[in-house]
C-alpha cells in the first residue's frame, strides 16, 4: 500500500498537520500506536495567546486572567484584561483535532506501532491482531513524541530532556499556582491547574538538574505543605524533549516533541506541535513554503534553551526566579513574553 504523507503520530501535531494537508488537497494517513486518540501526561494549560486562534474556546474547561506565582521572596498575583491560560482536557481536545482531520480527508488508524524505517517504506504492527505489513510513502512526518522512532532513524540523539510529574485530583479549586523553589524543582516548578472537576497538580524540571526520582519526592512534599496529600493517587509522568536538531530532512519531517520542540524553561508543548504540523503540510504541499513561522517558532524556542542553559546555576537561577517575577509584578514584563507564541 502507498500513501502520499504518512504520519506517525495522533497527538495534536499530527493532527494538525493531517489536517492541514487535507485542506490543500493531499491524502494522508496517521498511525496512533493507543487505541484512543488525545489522553497524554499533561497539565492541561494552554496559552491564551498562543493558541486561541486554533483552539476553539468551547474546548477551555476554565480560563484565567490571573495567575499566582510563588517564590521563596514574594507571593504575587498576575491580572490582566484577557486570559492568560486556559486548561483543556487532553482528550477532548484530541478527539476534536481527529474530527476535523477526518471530516477535511485524512485517514485514521489507531492502535498502529511504527516497527522500522527503510528509505521509502515503513513496517507496522497491528497491536490487536500483531499482522504486520509494509507501508511506501513519499513523504513521512515524525510527530511520534519525545521517543520518536523517525527521530532515531535520522541518527538524532535526544539528550536535553524535561521531566514532567502530573497528578490529576477530583475537587475544584479556583486559583491556576506556580511554585518557583530551586531546592525542590531545580530550574523547574511546581504547578496546580484547575479544571472542570479536578485539578492537575505536578512538577516539571530539567533531567540533567534533578533526576525524577527525587523530583516525584518533592512534589509530594511540598504539595502536602498545600493540603494536598498525593500518596494515595496515582502520578504519571513523561519525558520532555526540548533537543531541537531540525525539522526539514528532505522527504522526512519531524514536529513537536519529536523535533525537540517542546519549551526547555517551561515544557510548553501543545503550540509547538501545533504549529510545526501545520508549516510542515504546508511545505509538503510547496517546497518553496515561507519559512518565516517555522523560523520565529526556532528563535523563541533557543530563548527558552538559553535560559535553561543559565538556570542550571542554582544562584541563578534563583536571582532570575526572583527578577522575572518582580518583573511581572511590575509590569515590566508581559507573561504572555514567556510564552512560545510567535
């Protein structure tokens, strides 16, 4: 069987790229190794200005303009006219995505494993029945997450990567947290996200500043110094791949996580991968596509790296912890600065 596009890969980056292309008038075809699309270890938030304009507002469970941020020094509360970050279920979001990828012409397949790579061909195994067979394509686009198998067959190491922690608690609760403290998240932080009837509590940081362990025992620590006692829940948690090596290798695409395009500072992912799938079907459908989007998404993620680069320093990182939250208290920096919009 031959396909023009193959994508490896349902998460919102494969989508939107099967989407896109569905609207110029390409045939693609995505593989998804789980049975149901959208469910992934995920905090849940979005930002408002990032993707508002992809998202339709009906999909945000609740949105925020404010926000509140702690440190060891201040405790300050962010207001602005608009919302900052809206949260959004995982799922929900996925299952929508597939929809309109669907209704515009793509194909669908799920619980799907992408087993090798040849140079124009790909092996795959149907999880329920283990049938494998062998798929020609002319164009093959990796949106298969931070252990990409696209990724691996282009030689691309994977070594600068986030840990992210999650925690999702029935209950509500009205305040959307961020907890800054280099002791206990390194050059990370804590978060508590409210949804419609839970709350997503967790940590992120950078594997090369605090390995996962004792990260996991931190956050159970410290969120129980917020009433919040995790040991009876279950946690999840997922590798982030912030390791960005390239996106265009001719007949072969990489986007999201599996480009490394997830935010090495704040392990923002969603937008990236959104937005790498959407320029990489537009320069399948031309090769002379404007790169200008693409370029503005690299330079804003190389601004994130820079910074994790500088707070793996744990003075600085708490000078810095502590400048870019008076900063925002001030209104002399925008949240919205700290985002990968472009």
């Amino acid at each position: 069987m031959h396909i023009h596009t193959l994508i490896i890969g349902a998460g919102p980056g494969g989508l939107a790229c099967a989407h896109t292309l569905a609207k110029l008038g390409i045939k693609s075809l995505v593989l998804e190794r789980k049975q149901v699309i959208g469910p992934k270890v995920c905090a849940g938030g979005i930002t408002w200005s990032g993707l508002i304009s992809r998202v339709p507002g009906n999909l945000a469970e609740r949105s925020f303009p404010k926000q509140y941020i702690r440190t060891p020094l201040q405790n300050v509360c962010i207001n602005e006219p608009t919302p900052i970050i809206a949260t959004v279920n995982r799922k929900k979001l996925g299952q929508f995505m597939a929809k309109k990828a669907l209704a515009a012409g793509a194909t669908l397949r799920t619980g799907v494993m992408a087993r090798k790579i040849s140079t124009s061909s790909i092996l795959i195994q149907d999880r329920a029945s283990n049938k494998t067979e062998w798929l020609s394509f002319d164009y093959l686009v990796g949106a298969d997450g931070s252990s990409s198998l696209v990724r691996r067959h282009l030689g691309l190491a994977s070594k600068r990567l986030g840990i992210g922690i999650n925690y999702q608690i029935p209950g509500n609760i009205d305040k959307m947290e961020w907890h800054l403290n280099n002791t206990l998240f390194g050059n990370g932080y804590a978060w508590i996200f409210p949804h419609s009837k839970s709350f997503s509590i967790g940590a992120y940081a950078v594997r090369e500043k605090i390995d996962a362990g004792r990260l996991k025992n931190n956050l159970i620590r410290w969120a129980a110094t917020q009433g919040h006692h995790l040991e009876k829940h279950t946690a999840r948690a997922e590798y982030i791949n912030y390791d960005f090596q390239g996106w265009n290798f001719g007949k072969l695409f990489l986007i999201g996580d599996a480009a490394g395009l997830a935010s090495g500072l704040t392990g923002e992912g969603i937008y990236p991968a959104i937005l790498s799938g959407e320029q990489v079907a537009r320069t399948i459908a031309d090769t002379n596509h404007n790169s200008a989007v693409m370029d503005s998404l690299i330079r804003n993620h190389a601004r994130h790296s820079q910074m994790v680069t500088i707070t793996k320093n744990g003075f600085l990182n708490s000078i810095l912890a502590e400048l870019v939250t008076l900063g925002l208290r001030s209104s002399m920096i925008k949240f919205k600065k700290l985002e990968m919009a472009v």
